[in-house]
C-alpha cells in the first residue's frame, strides 16, 4: 500500500501551526491587521518557517501572526474546522491536537470561550469528515507556574468532553520542566494524560524530569534521548512513548539532516516511537509527507508503518472503544 492510502494517528499536531496560510492571510485583512506584506505569494513566508532555521527562537516566531487572526469565536471554530478536513489528505484516522488557550485571550475572549470555540470547529470538522479527534491543552514553559494551574483548572470541566490530555510547550532551552512540577502535580490529580515538550533541542535529562516528576506518559520529541542509554532504559522501562516530528526537527536544527535524524535508531531499539508534523504550516509539511521522508530517508516497510499506527493508537489518550475501532483499519 501506498504511504498516502495507510491509515494514520496524529498525536503531535499545534492548532496555530496548522493553519491554512490562506486563512491567516484573509483573516489578517478583514481584521485590519498590519500584515508585512500585500501579496498573498510573498505572505506565506511570513507564516512557514525557513527550511534552515537559525533556531527555535526564529520557528516560534512563525507563530505570532496566526496568533493574531485566532482571537475570536468565530476564527478560532472556522481554524478548527478547517484543520480537520486539511488532514483529511493523510488518511488521518483520530487526531490529538494540541493549543495554547492563554494566547488567544487579548481581545477580551474567556479561556472557557477559547477552549469551547475550537472543540465546536473540531466537532463540526468530525461530522462532516469521520476523522476522530480529542484536544490536548498546552501549558507555556515562559508562563508562572500558578497561570498554568490556573488554565489546567479552567480545563477539567472540559476532561472526557473534548479535552483529554495537557502539555507543556514553549521555550525548553531557557525554562526547564521542573519549573511548572505544581501544575502537573495538579494536572495528574484532575484525572488529565500528561504529554511533555522535552529533549526536543539537546537536553536528554528534560526527558527524565518530565517522566519522574511531570507524569508525562508520553513525550513531545524526546529525540536527545538518543544521546543517553538511561533514558532510553527510562523510556522502555516506563513504556513512554514518543511524538516525533522529523521535518520540525531538522527546522530548529536538534538535526543537521534527515539521514543523522535518530527515527529508525529509536525504532529498533524498540522504543515507543510514532510519527507526527509538529505544525503543518509552520513547517510547510503534512503526515504524508512525513511518512515519505522517513520511508525515503529509511528505506521503511509497510509493516514499520503498520507498526507506527499500533504504537500511536495504543499510546492515544482516547477511551478503549475508539482505540478498538481504529485498530479495525489496519
Ligand atoms: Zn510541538
């Protein structure tokens, strides 16, 4: 079977990375936005990150504008729904996707408006596409502990009803795990799946703190967990699973190129391994695209993609019923 014909789980996808650049750019006008430029071709620039980053600095900075356009109900469900059906190309089965509420508040919007907006655009993309989704709420490395718990709080009305897991995004270099070990604490209290942005840029021991300390059960990269046999032990022992993201990685250089990328080390060293887009505008990619770059760079078979899929289904943080019904695919 063809990449693009295999059914596929997207655990690692950010709503503000993924949207449709001509949304953000239409979206930008009818909000009167300053954007840097009036023409849609030299726009989308602005919105992809360069395919040789400087650093993660300069990728995160890709998401300022899309930020700007998802202030309100309206764009916030319009940017779901669309996501939705964008990854209908991929054959994608069940989505985990993932955003931040605390950025979408500057025009008066409620964390609780935010949240129910994008489930209603997710929903709406589910009916009209069959793709199954749960959202994931993403907590900010640069943030206070205490607004993350307080956003961790708002969201456990919204656990089993659309949200099934919180994440902790941002900045790794210059903020370590530790730091928000409070909220996560809470988070685990509440009943929430814990997923952590961790080793995604060097730091292998983040990995760790985020299993021992933070609940993570799965791990948002966790690609310099290749640098160290512990945490490799620590991964196999505790049956972690990572999200990993090829083309988002050679972006903010963890990599220098998809041949030095440790995807299939990490495969055969049976570690729990699936394979996700990170952002899909940000990083100009989709999950078919990932999956032709791994099977390229790797020479993959089938059954390594057959294998991906048990591994995301199993490690997804929906209920035992969805997960049956997704294995049915394969
Ligand atoms: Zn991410």
């Amino acid at each position: 079977m063809k990449n693009k014909n295999l059914p596929k789980i997207e655990l690692h996808s950010h709503l503000d990375g993924s949207i449709n650049p001509k949304t953000i750019f239409d979206l930008g006008k009818k909000l009167n936005i300053n954007l840097p430029t009036d023409s849609f071709d030299s726009f989308v620039e602005y919105v992809r990150a360069p395919a040789n980053c400087d650093s993660l600095k300069t990728y995160l900075e890709r998401f300022v504008l899309p930020i700007e356009v998802m202030q309100t109900k309206e764009n916030l469900e319009r940017i779901a729904y669309e996501y939705i059906l964008n990854i209908e190309e991929s054959n994608v089965k069940y989505v985990e996707v993932r955003f931040a509420p605390i950025y979408h508040i500057n025009n008066g919007l409620t964390i609780d408006e935010v949240i129910l907006s994008v489930i209603k655009g997710l929903n709406n993309g589910t009916k009209k596409t069959g793709i199954k989704n749960n959202l994931i709420i993403c907590g900010i490395r640069s943030m206070s502990v205490e607004k993350n718990i307080e956003i961790f709080k708002i969201s456990e009305k919204y656990l089993g009803r659309g949200v099934v897991a919180v994440d902790l995004a941002g900045n790794e270099a210059d903020f370590p795990p530790i730091i928000h070990k409070k909220a996560f604490d809470l988070a685990k209290n509440i009943g929430f799946n814990i997923t952590v942005h961790a080793g995604e840029t060097g730091c292998y021991s983040n990995i760790a703190t985020s299993v021992n300390e933070l609940h993570a059960t799965r791990i948002g990269h966790g690609v310099s967990a290749i640098n160290d046999a512990n945490t490799i032990k620590l991964l196999k022992d505790k049956n972690i699973t990572l999200e990993v993201c090829p083309t988002s990685n050679i972006q903010t250089k963890s990599f220098e190129s998809f041949e030095k990328h440790p995807f299939k080390k990490l495969l055969d060293l049976n570690v729990n391994v699936t394979l996700n887009t990170d952002n899909m505008t940000v990083s100009n990619t989709t999950l078919n695209n990932e999956y032709n770059i791994m099977e390229n760079t790797f020479n993959l078979s089938n059954d390594d993609f057959i294998n991906i899929y048990k591994t995301s289904v199993n490690a997804s943080f929906t209920d035992t019923l969805t997960k049956k019904e997704l294995l049915k695919y394969i």
